[in-house]
C-alpha cells in the first residue's frame, strides 16, 4: 500500500516514524497511536469512496436494478423525462431572452 500512497500519506508516515517517542504518555493517548489510527481511518474511507465511484462507473446498480419502461414513460407524460433532459442540455446555451420567454411561458402555462 505504501507503494501507491500519496505523497501527503508518505509524509505524514515518515513524520510519525521520526517523532519522539514520550515516555509519560500511556500507549494509546501517544501522537504516533493517535495519528497512525486517524490515517488508518483517512484511508478506509478513501477506500470506500473510490470503491463507490468504481461501482457507479460500472453501472453496477443501474443493472442489478433496471428501471421498467413504465417508470421511465409514464402513462400521464411518456415524453417528461425525454424533454426534461433536452431542458438540461438546452439551458447552457440559451440566451437571455430566451431564459426570459421560458419564464414567462411556465408562469402562464402555455403550450
């Protein structure tokens, strides 16, 4: 694991390793106890969250539990998850007047 730490991780070992040692401290309140485990605990939860960005590059859960038509076309909208994406990738781009026209039309509800 040392091999693939981060600079940051290699440092604070090294500091850890070199720090003196006191001799009136119990064991487990000493700075080397203290911040080995606190590093120990920085790198399982790094480990977590890169094993669940892993998970949601791969879709894992997207096909362990797939969505059914119905749920992605409702009955009541088939199309309000199509325009609701269009919307989003729209809306970078548009200008203010159009931003203006979007506003006015959804206070009004026109169609």
């Amino acid at each position: 694991m040392a091999s693939t730490a981060s600079p940051a991780l290699k440092q604070w070992t090294s500091i850890i390793k070199r720090w003196p040692v006191d001799k009136v401290r119990p064991q487990n309140v000493a700075f080397q106890t203290v911040m080995q485990n606190r590093i120990d605990h920085l790198l399982d939860r790094e480990l977590r969250q890169a094993k669940t960005l892993n998970t949601l590059l791969e879709n894992k859960y997207a096909n362990a539990f797939p969505l059914s038509s119905a749920l992605r076309h409702p009955a009541s909208n088939p199309t309000y998850y199509d325009d609701l994406l269009r919307e989003l990738e729209e809306a970078p781009t548009r200008s203010y007047f159009s931003k203006v026209m979007n506003r006015i039309r959804g206070v009004l509800r026109f169609k």
